[in-house]
C-alpha cells in the first residue's frame, strides 16, 4: 500500500458492488459561513470493479495533514470535487487528521467501491493550523447535531419471535422501508429499534427493490440475517448532505465473527505456532495458523489452530507469498501483530461482500475502558502498566510548538539508538517516553541496526505525527543478549500442497 512518503489508492478491490448506491458522487457542501471560516467539502466517491479512485494520499516534508495528490483528470477523484493539495479530514465519517498515515490508507482501502471523504482546501488547512485552531472543532461545526452512524445487525431467530421484525414501504418511495419490532424478540436484541430504516440485507441495497422482492428475500434467509439499518432522523441528514449510508461507516451488533488483532512477543524460541499455506477442496489457498506450542507467545497472545491469516503488522497478506509474510515476521523481532479470523468467519464477511477486517477486535477497547477510569485509579493503572516492562511500548508523539521535545543518540557502548533527552510538559513526555528507551521501530519501520544519523532523518521527515515502538534500556540489553539467531526461529520445508514455516 505504502511506497516512499505517499500512498497509491488504485488498487483492485473485490468487495461486493452491490453496496453501492442509486446516486454517484458529486457531492459539495452547502456553506453560508463567512468567507474567513473554512469550509470543509464533502466528496463522495463511487467505482466499479476493476476502476481506480483516482488520486494518491500523501504525508510530504513541507505540509501538514494527510495531503490528496495527482488527481487523475476526468478520473472519480475530480468527478466527485476532489483538489490537488487538500488536506484528508475524515474517512467514511471517522476523523483521521491525527491518526498515522498507514491506518488511514488501510480505511480506505476497507471502504469497498464507495469512498465517503470530508476535505479541506490546502491553503486553508495551512491557516486553520497556524492559527492554532483546532481542526477536530472545526469538523464538528460541520457536522449536524444528533447524527447517529448506521448500526449493521445480525439477527438470528428464536423460537419465541423468529427474526422479530417486518418492514414497511414508505408511501410514495420506492426502496424505502420502515422496521416494526416484536417488543424484547430477536431483532431488538441485536441492536435494531423501533422506526429504524432498512439501508442493506445480506449485502444487497434493498433501494432499488419493491416490497414483494424484499419479503421474498426475508423468506429465503433462514435462521439469521445481518441487516443495516440507521434511526429515520439521521437518514434525513444523510440525504440532505447526498451522503451514502455504508457498512464501512457502521457501528456493529451481535456479528457471529469477528477478526482478531494479536499481538506477540518472541520468546527465546521464536513464537510457538507453524504458518502454512493450505490449498481448500474448492481450490483456494490461506495462509493457516497451525500447531500452536503450549505455553508459548502464540498461546498466550490468544492464537487458535486452524486460524487464517489476514494481516501482518497492519499489512493485507493477500497479495503476499508465503515467504514475504515469513520476512516480514522474522523482521518484527520484538513485536509482531497479526490479524487472524476463523475459516466460518471468512466465509460469512464474503457472503456479505464486506472485508472482514471492518470490525476486528484488538486492545482498543480495553485502553478505552482506562480512559473511563477515574484519575486517582487511573495513576494506578498507569504505574502499574509501567512497571511491565518487558513489554515494548507504542508512542505515539504529535508535534507541538517546540516539535516532537526529544533527543536521539548513540552510545558506542550500548546497543540501539536511544532517548537522550526529554523537554519537560513536551509532547513526547506526553506520550510516555523516558530517558534511555531504545528506539526500535519508527513509523512501523526497523531502525535497531540503523546509524543515528538514518533514525533522525526518519524522525525529522515527519511533519505532525510520529510513531514510535520503544523499549526500556535493561529489558532491550537482555533481549538482545537472549536474542535468537535466524536459522533458529524459522525453517521452511515445501510439500506437494503446502509451505510451512515455523515461527
């Protein structure tokens, strides 16, 4: 997905085109601000299989903000109000201006073949930053109050109720439906509510469908159905702004399966599990996790036999052979992150025609519930998870006035290259970084066996947000003496159907 400092959005997708709408793109909003207020733009893009979005998303040395570039001319990008040089709000309804540049590509790489995107001119993003307004104000004022996202709803029957729900044409519009609930049945349970309107069954938009075509369906459906469906209030805004109602933009309830986000740390015998590439009776082949050690990194990040692989390190390994992925978690030598989903799972999301990867559970939740905890325990919880400190940390620093407030050096004696200094109420003494932590990775990039001067031109590229992958001082020396050579952590041997490898 990334090459050098900028991002290609013109990769094939292959999720389901009926997730699209009647309406293409060509959206713009209405703004009677003033003309010194910033008005951000709404640009909705919409493609069909084997089409390109036309434009590129970049993070460059000399602006601010996740920037659009080379918009194809006459490409959707244009079409849809898209400009070289505006600055990336929000995707599908998500604000991303401080979120790092890999995740953004990879939502909307998720988006599928319709692309929701809140812009803002260049130069006036440039302005609103110097000026020190806060951009994430900004978007809300944008926004319409009481807006609610679209919830995506499975619903398996009972033997009280079945589904618990019908639905109702609106007069005089077609494609357009009405929920009714059977009070405390099987749909109330799995988060729809009474007057909610239906958007999308099992992967099809029911827009353009008559009634007798949506009970036929309803019919045909069995014990469960996952449904889209958002409150009557928020449709209406949604329409006004000629916004699409998407999967990608949903919040979820009750899903049978969902992918899994785990993360492992080495032990002195690499990870504990095998990965192998496994041809199906139907003729496809997955990247498996198979034969889980006891004990091991594996089984204690969570990991089940039998699991498919779907990301490494945030990366899709769809487009991966079996011995890049394998690089790529020799390379991640004190953390890796790998994104797994049952077999079952897989198959539900490609039934739907959605990615599986649009709701994946990881950590986030529980660094949530910390957030909710009350000061006096949450200095607790903090001491706590600092004395843990075998662990690497995740930091993520954005720059202030005085940039990111800390120093890097090398010190002949001591492997890594570390932190040599930390300003006082700086950014990265907000983000957790201390003193003689060893740099491991920057932006997701290695740098242990980097020379300083390569580290801080890494670090010195980025313009606002910057990621960095530490590890204490004591911990990385005893790492690095326990470290395992190569050889020891991964073999390969080749069969007639597989290739494995041990990790």
């Amino acid at each position: 997905m990334t090459s050098g400092r900028g991002v290609t959005l013109t990769e094939k997708f292959t999720q389901n085109p009926k997730e699209g709408i009647d309406n293409p793109a060509m959206v713009f909003t209405d703004c009677t601000d003033s003309v010194s207020t910033p008005r951000p733009r709404l640009c909705v893009l919409k493609r069909e299989d084997g089409e390109a979005f036309g434009f590129n998303l970049r993070v460059e040395r000399d602006c601010n903000g996740h920037v659009i570039r080379n918009v194809v001319s006459g490409g959707i990008a244009e079409r849809s109000g898209l400009r070289d040089g505006d600055r990336l709000l929000e995707v599908n309804n998500c604000y991303i201006d401080d979120v790092p540049h890999p995740e953004v590509s990879r939502k909307i790489k998720l988006s599928g073949h319709q692309l929701c995107l809140l812009v803002l001119d260049g130069e006036e993003y440039e302005q609103t930053v110097s000026q020190g307004q806060n951009l994430q104000t900004l978007v809300k004022a944008h926004k319409e109050e009481g807006c609610k996202p679209p919830r995506l709803c499975h619903i398996t029957k009972d033997s009280a109720s079945g589904l618990g729900i019908s639905f109702t044409p609106l007069e005089g519009e077609r494609g357009r439906f009405s929920v009714s609930l059977v009070k405390g049945g099987a749909a109330e349970k799995a988060g729809v509510c009474k007057g909610d309107h239906l958007v999308w069954m099992n992967g099809a938009m029911v827009s353009h469908l008559t009634h007798a075509a949506l009970s036929r369906m309803m019919k045909k459906c069995g014990n469960a159905i996952t449904i889209l469906v958002i409150d009557s209030e928020s449709e209406k805004i949604y329409m006004q702004k000629t916004m699409p109602i998407l999967p990608a933009m949903a919040v979820s309830h009750k899903l049978p399966f969902k992918a899994r986000k785990l993360h492992l740390i080495p032990g002195p015998s690499g990870y504990g599990f095998l990965l192998r590439l496994e041809k199906t009776p139907s003729g496809n082949t997955y990247h498996v996790l198979r034969e889980v050690d006891k004990g091991s990194p594996a089984e204690k990040g969570g990991m089940k036999d039998g699991e498919l692989l779907l990301e490494v390190n945030g990366e899709s390994v769809e487009s991966l052979q079996h011995d890049d992925i394998v690089d790529r978690v020799r390379l991640s030598r004190t953390q890796v992150s790998l994104t797994t989903i049952t077999p079952s799972g897989l198959d539900f999301y490609t039934k739907l025609g959605l990615s599986p990867l649009l709701f994946c559970e990881d950590d986030a939740a529980e660094e949530e519930k910390d957030e909710n905890v009350p000061a006096s325990a949450e200095v607790q919880l903090s001491s706590k998870k600092n004395s843990d400190s075998c662990s690497p940390r995740l930091c993520t620093v954005q720059k202030g006035p005085l940039g990111f407030g800390f120093d890097l050096d090398h010190v002949p004696q001591r492997p890594g290259i570390s932190i040599s200094q930390v300003a006082s109420g700086g950014s990265a003494e907000k983000a957790g970084l201390v003193v003689g932590d060893v740099v491991l990775e920057v932006n997701g990039q290695n740098v242990e066996k980097k020379q300083l001067e390569d580290v801080m031109k890494l670090v010195e590229k980025e313009k606002s947000i910057l990621s960095l992958l530490i590890k204490d001082q004591t911990s990385y020396n005893k790492m690095t003496t326990a470290d395992v050579s190569t050889s020891d952590v991964t073999s390969k041997e080749e069969e007639d159907d597989y290739e494995i490898s041990v990790l």
